[in-house]
C-alpha cells in the first residue's frame, strides 16, 4: 500500500507509456490484419483503411464496447490472495502491457498476424504464476482459449466459405455475371448493416441508457440494413461495364462492383473489432489507473474513463499507419489471391462471426477469426489455392503466443517489483 501511496503518479505515467506502445502494437498487427483483405484485394489503399480504421474503432469501442472492462482480464487469475498487496497487481498489469506490446512488436515485424487477446492473457497468467501462485490461474478459462484456436478459424472460415459459393452461384456462374452482380450487391450490403447492427442493439448498449425488446432490435436493425444498402445500390449503379479489362480477366467488370462494397465489410469488420479488443487491449492501464486512484482497492471490474479509451484509439491508429503494412501483405496477398470478391467475402464472414461471439459470449480471436475466413475463401477454390508453408507458419506463431507472453511478463515483473520495493 505504501508503493502505490508513495509513487501512484509514477506508476500511472508508466501505465500510459506502456499502454501506448502495447496499443500502438494492437494496430500493427491486429488491426493490420483485420484490414488486410480490404487493402490486399485492391478494394481500397493503406491510406483510406487508416481513416476507415480511426473511425470505427472508436465508434465500436464506444458504441459497442461499452465504459466497464474487467480488471482481471476474462476472470483468468483470482486476485484474492493478493487483496491487501494490490501493488502486486499493478507490477503485474503494468507487466502484462510490456509483454504484450514486446510480443506484438516482434510478431508484426515478421509479418505474423497474432492474438492481441492472447497475447495480454498469456502475459496475465505469467504474471498470476510468478507474483501469486500457480493455484490463482482459473486453468478452466485457459482450456477455452485454447480451444478457440481451433473453433475462431472454423467459424471464419466456414462462413466465409458459405459466402464465396454463394456469389459464385448467384453472381459468378451465371450468364451476365456484371448485372447479377449489381441486381445482388445491395443485399450483400444489407446484410453487412443489418448483422452488426443488430448485435450492437442485442449488446444492449446500456451505457447510452438505451434497450429494445428483440423485435424491436429486428426492426430498427433492419431499417439501417435498408438504409445501408440504399446507400450501396447508388454506389454500385455508377460502376460501369469495363470491356477492355474483361478481354484480360472475365469478371474484371465483376470485382468493380464489388470495390464499393469492400468499403461497407472494412467499416464493418473496424467497428467490429472495435467493439472487440479495443477495451480488452486498454484494460491493465484502466485497472492500474483505477487502484492507484482508489487507493489501493482491488476490484473485479474497473471504470473506462473516456481518455483512456482515446490514449488507445489513438495508439491503434498510430501502429496501423506505422508497421502495419507488414501483417497486411502476409493477410491480404501471401495465403492465398484475393479479389474484390474474395476479400469481401472474407471480410463479410469476419465481421459477422466477431459481432455474433462477442454477443454469445466465446472467447474467440478476432485474428484468428479473419485468418479463417480468407483460408475458407481459399478453400473454395480448392486447397491448391492456399499457401500452406505461410498457414504453417501462422499457427506456431498462435501456439507460441501464450507461453512466450507468460515467460516475458513474469521476467517485467520481477524487475519491477524489484524497482519500486
């Protein structure tokens, strides 16, 4: 009690500075990669994903992501061993953000798409085993994250897969593919406005002192589907035939139509890991920000304050614009050849999945989600599109994350500790 009573001030300015560079890891590599399809399809440049990005990010957080985030990140470690200690767990927290702003660095500058979630979580239990004991780890919650390193890319995938055959038999294989496509497009955008909409409505967005009965939360999700896809068939009606391009490549005129709608499923897909991650990746410098202004009280939840949510918008957006480039060619064109199409499909399928599992409560990843989806659409064209040696790879750096996370931050804690007592 004493550290925190003697260097509170310290120890907040350290927890900015390393929740900065953890959320300015947060963009290079899991935002990058949440982008990745728009910008490696040709669907849209760095530039405008930065500014898609830095929008709805915020808006996800803030709408969707609500002001409360758990202290002790998913109920992993029970703290209350360490309840008249709490600047255990401010070395701790302040450990964790090190470790996983290290390991996100690391990670983005071989262009490997990781957990951010994963990575605060396996940094927490390091912490938890080194500086409480192995007994505080709810080892049952360790099992499900685990096990959504199977379940986060199967769902991805396996809707985005549904998707791609989808476009290909409405819009692909039939006999005017370019008018299908702009006969169907508005309702794949509908869709877009209509999924994420309605989850935001069913998260119940408390905080703005506003919940509907689930019809109703049908209703007006579905009259900003129709507003969205309103907003698309304009779009769309301005894309004309190319017939130059199409000597070259048969659904060239095809994939143009499909460029405007690359926009809505980016928007959707950062609003959707807004609501996600944007918190989760803020939560240790809330948590330490909020014992050191109680006094030393240890809680199981902790307030959001406005500026700590912006500090990590703005970290986010900072990481993508800086190195994200990295994590997006390994997403956008290294798996497998994406097209408007492809990527929209990819992107559609991440973004649907995300908002459906943040509203159902699993534990799944939103890296390892988007890495599904564009495997998925891959394995629609069968598994001589994919590049297994880059998925390989992929998946060591998955399992490597926790471990890796743990060791780094029992070693950051321990020299603070050690620092400051």
């Amino acid at each position: 009690m004493d550290v925190i009573a003697q260097h509170g001030t310290v120890l907040v300015v350290i927890a900015i500075i390393f929740g900065l560079y953890m959320t300015w890891g947060i963009g290079a590599n899991d935002v990058a990669n949440v982008m990745g399809t728009s910008v490696g399809s040709g669907a849209i440049t760095v530039m405008t994903a930065i500014i898609i990005a830095g929008i709805f990010e915020f808006a996800g957080a803030a709408l969707a992501g609500g002001h409360v985030t758990r202290t002790i990140r998913k109920g992993i470690i029970d703290p209350g061993p360490i309840a008249n200690n709490p600047e255990i767990l401010v070395f701790g927290m302040l450990a964790a953000l090190l470790a996983a702003g290290v390991w996100l660095m690391v990670a983005s500058t071989r262009g490997w798409p990781v957990s951010t979630t994963h990575s605060i979580v396996g940094a927490v239990v390091g912490f938890a085993i080194a500086g409480i004991g192995i007994e505080a780890v709810q080892w049952g919650k360790i099992s499900q994250i685990v096990a959504s390193w199977v379940v986060s890319p199967v769902l991805g995938g396996t809707v985005a897969f549904i998707l791609m055959t989808s476009i290909r038999r409405l819009i692909l294989n039939t006999d005017n593919p370019f008018l299908s496509a702009k006969r169907w497009g508005p309702a794949y955008v509908f869709l877009v406005g209509f999924i994420i909409s309605l989850v935001t409505l069913f998260k119940g967005l408390k905080h703005l002192n506003l919940e509907l009965s689930v019809p109703m939360s049908f209703l007006v999700a579905a009259i900003f589907g129709l507003a969205i896809a309103t907003i698309g068939w304009a779009m769309i009606n301005r894309v004309r035939i190319d017939e130059t391009a199409d000597k070259d490549y048969h659904f060239a005129s095809v994939e143009k139509v499909f460029v405007p709608m690359m926009l809505f499923t980016a928007c959707g897909m950062a609003f959707a890991h807004g609501s996600n991650d944007v918190a989760n990746g803020v939560g240790p410098l809330a948590a330490v920000y909020g014992i050191v202004q109680s006094g030393g009280e240890v809680a199981q939840k902790s307030a959001l304050p406005l500026w700590i949510l912006l500090l990590g918008g703005f970290g986010i957006v900072a990481g993508l614009a800086t190195y994200g480039y990295r994590v997006m060619r390994t997403i956008g064109t290294k798996i497998t050849e994406l097209t408007p199409t492809r990527g929209f499909s990819a992107t559609m399928a991440a973004a649907a999945t995300v908002v459906l599992a943040s509203r159902t409560g699993m534990p799944v990843s939103t890296t390892h989600i988007a890495v599904g989806a564009v495997i998925g659409v891959g394995l629609a064209r069968g598994i001589g599109a994919l590049d297994l040696r880059v998925i390989g790879s992929i998946v060591v750096s998955w399992i490597v994350t926790l471990p890796i996370g743990g060791i780094l931050a029992a070693l950051f804690f321990f020299t603070l500790k050690g620092i400051f007592t």
